[in-house]
C-alpha cells in the first residue's frame, strides 16, 4: 500500500468520524431543544386557566343578569314608598276634624234675649236658642257690647264649662251678665238701650233690651255660656 493510499484511507476515516461526533452533537442539540417543554406545558397550563377566565366571563354575566333584578328591587322599593306614603295620607285624612261634631253657631241659627234676673241685683239673664235645623256650638262667653261701648266686658273665668255650650235644634244656652256694681263703687257708668253680640263667623246678634234700657259701669262683667240659667246667675 502506498504512502497516498494510506493518507487518503486515514482522512476517510478522520472524516467519518467527524460526521459522527457531528451527528451526535445534533443528536444532543435535539434532546435540549425538547427541554423547553415544561414552556409548552406552562402554555398548556394557562390554556387550562382559560375556563377559569370564561368562568369569570360567567360571573360577569350573571352580575349583569342580576342588574335588572337589582332595578325590579329598586322598582318594588319606590312602590312600597308609594303605599307608605299613601298611608300617611290616609292617616293624615284620619287625624282631620270629625265631620261629625257640631259646627259653630251663627247670629243667623240663633236669637237673643235679655231679662233682668230677680238675683242677684243689678244683673241680666242672656238665653240663646238654636232656631236652625242643625245643631251648633256657641262661643266661649257673649262678647257683649252695650250702646257704643269700645271694648267688650271681661268674663267670669270661675264660670268657664268643661267644654264649649252646644245646642241642639230648640235648645237653650245662658250667660249672665253683672251690670254695675251693687254699693255705687263702679265708675263711668252710663245707660243704654242697645246691645249686639258678634259670633265667631262675623255675624251679629241685636238684642233687644229690658224696656227703658239698663245701667252698666265699670263693674260689667259676663259668664261663659252655660248649659242652665241657675249656672249662669251664680256668679
């Protein structure tokens, strides 16, 4: 064999093994380019974790599903604030003056007279008498003003009634009134043949008078309305 022979054998042999160990460096690299696999894996992983996000995609959905329950609540609040409130009306109707009980009187359901009373001296007996067809509440007293009087006489508060004098059709309420006084002490008296009493409503009663008139001073004073003459004369 010659030297040529020989050389040309050994660079084969040299470059064979070269494509060997070339080879298996591919070989290798393969094995490491499968490494990055868990990377896959952490891929694959977080396509697990998209039902968890399509699940949280549900949440969100049944929240916005709930929204309009949400709104129905509010509607069914807003309505029961309408009955509350409703209620409170009626209560309010309820807590208004009763229909029922009697009005006030007026000059024109009652008439007037005056008497002088037997006692006490000096004094007069007023009578009211519903002459209408419905029954009525009188004023607290009789703002009695005698002739051209500015001011009308204090009342006796030791006469005040529990309640206010009411009168049904026909019937009678009474008032006294002290004229002057017994012993001459009273000042500014004068006479007088006139006398008219307002009501409440801004009529006015004209009472006819004692023939001649009466006498009044300083000492004139009147009762509450009473339900009896003798109540009325007592003071």
């Amino acid at each position: 064999m010659s030297a040529r022979t020989t050389r040309t054998r050994l660079f084969a042999a040299t470059t064979v093994a070269l494509a060997a160990l070339s080879l298996t460096a591919c070989e290798g690299d393969g094995v490491d380019s499968g490494a990055p696999a868990p990377a896959a894996n952490t891929s694959v992983a977080g396509n697990t974790n998209q039902p968890s996000a399509k699940g949280g995609s549900g949440d969100a959905k049944e929240d916005t599903a709930q929204a309009p329950d949400s709104g129905k609540g509010a509607g069914a609040g807003s309505a029961a604030g309408s009955g509350s409130d409703a209620g409170s009306g009626s209560d309010a109707g309820e807590d208004q003056s009763d229909p029922g009980l009697p009005g006030k009187c007026s000059a024109s359901d009652v008439r007037i007279t005056a008497a002088n009373a037997p006692r006490p001296i000096n004094h007069l007996l007023l009578t009211a008498t519903n002459t209408g067809s419905k029954t009525c509440a009188l004023p607290e007293y009789p703002a009695a003003r005698f002739g051209e009087a500015q001011s009308v006489p204090p009342v006796a508060e030791s006469s005040k009634p529990q309640s206010l004098t009411t009168l049904a059709p026909g019937e009678s309420g009474y008032a006294g009134v002290r004229l002057s006084s017994g012993d001459g002490s009273g000042e500014g008296g004068y006479d007088t043949q006139t006398l008219t009493i307002p009501f409440e409503d801004g009529s006015i009663a004209r009472v006819t008078l004692p023939s001649g008139g009466v006498f009044v001073d300083s000492a004139l004073t009147v009762t509450y309305w009473q339900t009896s003459a003798a109540n009325a004369l007592e003071y």
